[in-house]
C-alpha cells in the first residue's frame, strides 16, 4: 500500500471502514489524499491534482482523530483510526491501514491539518464547543473553498508527544548484574543490596539487545502466535487467544515447554493481559500480567505461574534500521519447595529473558527479508465460531454476492453530514485486488470467534459522555470476564468537601494523600527552544496546589469548582481576588473515579499573558496546548512504562470539557474517551495502592514570547486506595 507525504500533502490507500445493511462491517479500498486541509477520496488512483473526488471533507479545528488500535474484518487485520466531530460525535469516519506505522503517519498528519484551522484565542472565555460547531461537512470542493495551506513546524510538534525519551529527570531504577549471549542483563535496583547481593523470589529482571530489523517488523513478530514462533521462541509451546477486548488489549493463553525447565519441575502456563501500543517516535510498547478468566480455568497438567510485570519495548536506532530490545519480566513460578525458590526462580527468568538472543540471531539470518505472518487466525486462533453463526454469515455472503453493482449505485450528494463519506451507495463495490485474500492460504486458523467478532458487527458510533461511561462499565468482571489478579473490592467512605478528600501530607509519607512535586524534576521548552530545541528543568510554578479530591460515583462528575461547599465557592463566596485552576482525571470502570488537583493563582490573572489567552480562549485552543508531564516515581516496572515520562497534549488524545466561572477554570479530562488510554488506566489501577504519582500541568509555549515555558502547578499522589475514595452526594 504505496502512500507519500510532503509538507503539505499525504495520500495513499486505506479502507474504509463500515456497516452493511445486514450489520456486518466490511472494508472497501480507497485512494485518499490530504491536502490543502481537504481530505479526498477516490476509488483509483487520481490522474492529476484537477480530478474531481467522490467524496470529500474540510479538516478543521472541530475534528478529532483517535487510534482503536486493531481490528479484524472480513478476516483481515486492520490498524484502525477514527475521524469524528467534537460537536456531533455521530459525524464520524472510520478509517483502517495495513500496518501500524501507516496509521500512525495519517494520524499526524490528519491532526496537523486540524491544527491549522483555529478561531482567535483571545475570544470571549465562552467556548466555541459551548455555542456549537458547524456540522463537519463532507461535499465537492470548490476553489474558492480551498485555503492556503502553510506547514508551520512549532504548531506540528504541538500535537504530538515530545520527540524525547523523557521530559522527567530520575535515577535509573536498573543496575546491572551480567552479560549473557551478548544480552545486557540488569535488576530492579530496589530489590539489589550490594551489600549482602540478596535477591528476591521474585526478581524483576531485563535483557537488553540490539536487532537488526525494524521497530515494526519485531512488534509483529512478537505479537505472532503461529508456527514461526518457533524459530525464536524455546520457551513457547503453543497459545492463543482468549478474548479480544478492544484494539489495544486482549487476553492470552500460552502453554510453556517443559525440557527448558529444570529437571523435575511440571510444565507451566501463563494467562495474561496484553496491551500494546506505538509512540511517536517508532517505539512499540508491549505489556502483560497475569489475569484470571472464567473461559480459561487452569488445566491438568500444567501450573500456572503468575506474571507479575513483564513487556517489551521495541525502540527504533540507526535509522530505523536496527531496534533496541528490552525485554522484562518479574514472574512468580509457584515453587512449592521453599529451598528451590531465589535460585531456580532467578535461573528461569534469566533463561527465558534469553529470547531476545533467539530473536537477534533470526532476524539476522533473514537479512532484512523479513515477513512476519500476520493476519486474524493470530488474533483468533483455537477459537471455534458455532456452526449457527457460520452459517448465518455464508448466507449473508450469498446475498451481497447476489446484488448487481447498477442496483446500489446513486449520484453523489452534493452536501452532506460525514456520514455520506462512507460510500454507502458502494457498499458491494471495491477496487479490484486481487491479492486481498491471498493471506488465507498461509498457515494461519482462518476460524473466527464470537468474542472477536461481535464488538464489531455494528459500527459504532460515539456516544454521549453518559452512554461511554455506560459501556465501560461493560467492562466489569461479571462482564468482561476477566479480573486483574490486582483487583479488590471496595467499601462506602465518608460524605465529600470538594477540595479537602484527600488529606496534605508534605512529608509525603502517609497513604491516600497528597504534595507538592519537585518542579527541578521536570523538563520545560528553553527561552531559544525553537532554535535549538533543548529543554530545561523548571525552577518553580506558577499556582500553588492548595487541595486534592479522591471520589467515586456511578457517572461523570464534572464541574466540581462551582459545587456549594467547595474550596473555590468558598473564595468566591467572599469576592476573593484569587484564581482557581482545576485538573478532573476522570478514571472510568466499574465506579468512575475523579482525581481532581485545585491550583491557586494568587497575583492578578492578566499578569500572565499565555495563561490569560488560555482561561480566556476556545476549546480548540485550550486543546492545542494543554500539556501534562507524568511520572510514576515509586512503583512496578510495569506501571512506570505503560504511563511513560513524556510531555503529552492531553486535548489532542482525549475529551476534555472546559467549566470556566467566575474565579476558576477546570478541566474535566474523560480518561474513557480514547481506548489508549483505557488500556493504561486499567493497568494502574491494578498496582494503584502501591504507586507514587507525580504530574506536571502547563501551557505549552510556542512562540518566542511564550518561552520559556512555567509550570502552572505540580502533584504528588502517594498511594491512592480506592476503598478510601469518597462518595459523591447525588
């Protein structure tokens, strides 16, 4: 799939992605191009820049790309990523490429020309969310509605993460212990006493080399479950899928060889939670830990060991041309003999660990010729379809098969809402490609599942905030039918004073409480940053954190500020001089939780110009340059890397509303709006009673004059327990 980029344009193929009349989705192959913040469509490939298209869009600041990770469809992979209208999210387009990396490059590019278009952020503080949005509207263009398009690099880079490794300055929690197979082996400095050179019995332990392939090329292969696994992997005798839960997470069974383990040690399994997603910057991030599943009991014969952190992270150097590979893994192997513990469990993870060599030395044989069998048997494979269900779908098979392609065509509408982008009226037509199903002969199950199948029988459409909480919490146990070995249960607290849940602990010692971080420990842009891109630690903040809230419900809770009772109603109450800014993480699940951090500005707010412009601005501003610095400064390996060091734009991944009153700004941040994010949260909050948390909020300069960048405010969350959140009063 041939695609290519220039400052201002990006095209290539992608599938469309849609719903017959019978409920199935389908793909149809289409040739789309980006430019001039128009996105084309066309179902050949265009002669010249005057071919007219049969489809098009205007890309502005009202519209928001989201990544749904991958989905199988007609029995093939897709790398799925979403168009929808901040003011309508039933306006939508659902888009899918062949490989990770090409989504990944449409993602940018479609959110740098929606950057482009942005109403004056100087504007009366009410949002342009709040007033409505025009429609996203999908019609032929005209020239007159075409507008320059300029490529300015300081807004691009503000809709991405940070280029860096890390925007957070920490000691590395590894030290190394030995080399083995030309692998760098180290350990959780926490668990090494140099002294006494004491090990756990559950040691947390990586293997770091270097591969000759692409970042891409090893995500897939490790992701594979079929018979090339076995080139590489000793310690692997089979596996399979459990459950696909959304794009970015499913559940895995695998079964382990028994003549790598010591001898006289019974054969193991593993049942594990899997999530995986890609940075910026090419880095692919693996992760799992063990869960239970009602659908995969443990078996005869087999003892399941319990993976308490482990992943890969895949991260390209050299061009892309070689990947650094860290492999890590803290496992539990459900020794009985208490003597056969520290050693044998140490030895074990050590030998599995040493995969990574197996892994260097195929791709090294392979040259760079490289292919890595991919395709749904790997997302689906030994799970059965009921013979009814397979039946249905022949028939329905037979019935699109059976309608001529004159009978469904019709003009093209003029105007139109994003809907009409989907090429309904093509629905048994694509571009011929012959190739398309030439996967199915390769060796991969071509069965598929109702567990894989029926999250995308209907497209679905993006729902009010009321509805998303609704289906997240589809994701409860009795329902998902999983539960992180972590998970535990919860009990009624205390009635809420918004702003004072959490107790101020500045000797960040006692649970459930919170502090004011270092802002020494966090990377801001330099006064000559556009010129030499370096970043500086902060030296201070601009607001003072004055009070944290901890509670849970069973909806949304936004607004808090402007709640009675509350630390900001209080200020206002007496006509106080005094600025609130507001953080609300919204954390969906089975009970949504808010963390809210309350910020104080106690000089005059037009002091502070960027900040002025920000309160003052629309959303579409506000979301441009939001930015949040997380850091897990206590806590499991695999917490640390699925939250990541990064300066992120919150607005440009998830849905924030904005609730500006008469002293305050808050921002309600929906954490279930973006399934990257979910995946990330349902981790944590597994390990939450064992975290430090520490964040950094600020307004990201991009202009000379903005720079350097301040801090607005910084936090320290120390071990949140979720039995200790506070209920909110309905």
């Amino acid at each position: 799939m041939g695609d290519s980029k220039t400052e201002s344009k990006m095209e290539g193929w992608l599938y469309l992605i849609r719903s017959n009349r019978f409920g199935l989705q389908y793909s149809r192959k289409r040739y789309f191009v980006l430019k001039d913040c128009w996105l084309k469509s066309f179902k050949t490939l265009p002669i010249n820049d005057e071919e007219e298209p049969i489809r098009s869009a205007a890309i502005d600041s009202c519209i928001r790309v989201t990544d749904n990770g991958r989905e199988c469809i007609q029995r093939k992979v897709f790398f799925i990523f979403s168009l929808y209208n901040t003011s309508n999210h039933n306006d939508q387009l659902k888009l899918g490429a062949s490989s990770p990396e090409e989504a990944a490059r449409w993602i940018r590019s479609l959110q740098d020309a929606a950057a482009k278009e942005r109403p004056n952020p100087a504007m009366d503080f009410v949002s342009y969310s709040k007033r409505g949005w025009p429609y996203f509207r999908i019609c032929t263009p005209s020239r007159k509605h075409c507008r320059k398009f300029s490529m300015d690099w300081t807004s691009c880079s503000s809709m991405h993460t940070e280029a860096m490794t890390s925007d957070v300055v920490a000691p590395s929690p590894w030290k190394i212990f030995g080399c083995q197979n030309g692998l760098r082996l180290f350990k959780e400095s926490k668990d090494w006493d140099s002294g006494r050179r004491h090990w756990d019995d559950h040691p947390a332990i990586m293997a770091v080399g270097v591969v000759d392939g692409t970042s891409e090329a090893i995500f897939r292969t490790l992701m594979s479950h079929g018979p090339s696994r076995s080139e590489w992997d000793f310690c692997y005798y089979r596996g399979n899928v459990v459950e696909h839960l959304d794009g970015h997470t499913d559940i895995i069974h695998e079964q382990l060889y028994s003549d790598w383990l010591p001898w006289g040690m019974k054969r193991r399994d593993l049942l594990l939670r899997r999530y995986w997603r890609r940075e910026d910057d090419g880095t692919y991030v693996i992760l799992y830990h063990s869960v239970f599943h009602k659908k995969c009991r443990p078996q005869k014969g087999y003892i399941r060991a319990c993976l308490k952190s482990g992943g890969y992270v895949i991260t390209p150097i050299n061009q892309g041309k070689q990947s650094l590979v860290k492999h890590m893994l803290s496992v539990d192997w459900k020794f009985w003999k208490l003597y056969l513990r520290p050693a044998s469990a140490r030895a074990i993870t050590i030998r599995m660990l040493e995969r990574v060599a197996a892994l260097r030395e195929m791709f090294k044989s392979k040259s760079g010729k490289f292919s890595s069998e991919y395709s749904c048997g790997e997302l689906t494979r030994d799970i059965v379809l009921p013979q009814s269900e397979e039946e249905v779908k022949k028939e329905v098979q037979a019935l699109e098969d059976s309608i001529p392609e004159d009978e469904v065509e019709r003009p093209v509408s003029q105007t139109a809402s994003l809907m009409e982008m989907h090429d309904t009226a093509d629905e048994f037509f694509d571009v011929p490609e012959p190739a398309d199903y030439d996967h199915l002969e390769n060796e991969w199950s071509t069965e598929l599942s109702p567990e894989l199948e029926s999250p995308n029988l209907c497209q679905p459409k993006f729902a009010s905030a009321a509805c998303l909480v609704k289906k997240l919490h589809d994701l409860a146990v009795q329902k998902k039918g999983y539960v992180d070995l972590q998970d535990s249960a919860r009990d009624e607290s205390t009635p809420c004073c918004y702003g004072a849940t959490l107790q101020n602990d500045p000797t960040c010692s006692l649970p459930c409480s919170w502090a004011g971080g270092d802002p020494s420990s966090f990377l801001i842009r330099g006064e000559n940053y556009l010129q030499d891109h370096q970043k500086i630690k902060a030296t201070t903040t601009l607001m003072q954190m004055v009070g944290a809230d901890w509670l849970r419900s069973d909806k949304r809770e936004d607004d808090l500020a402007g709640r009675p009772g509350g630390i900001v109603h209080r200020y206002a109450a007496r006509c106080s001089p005094e600025f609130f800014f507001i953080v609300n993480i919204q954390v969906p699940g089975t009970t949504t939780h808010n963390l809210a951090m309350y910020y104080m500005l106690k000089t005059p707010l037009g002091e502070h110009p960027l900040l002025q412009r920000f309160v003052n601005g629309d959303d579409a501003y506000r979301n441009s340059r939001f930015k949040l610095i997380p850091y897990i400064s206590k806590g499991s390996w695999i917490v640390k890397q699925s939250v990541g060091k990064k300066a992120c734009l919150v607005g440009q991944a998830l849905e924030i509303n904005y609730c500006r009153g008469k002293n305050y700004l808050e921002l309600d941040v929906d954490v279930g709006s973006s399934t990257v994010a979910r995946g990330v949260v349902s981790l944590v909050l597994g390990y939450l009673n064992n975290l430090v948390i520490e964040m950094a909020f600020l307004v990201q300069g991009n202009t000379p004059d903005e720079l350097p960048e301040c801090l607005l405010g910084t936090c320290r969350i120390n071990h949140l327990d979720a039995l200790k959140s506070v209920p909110v009063e309905q």
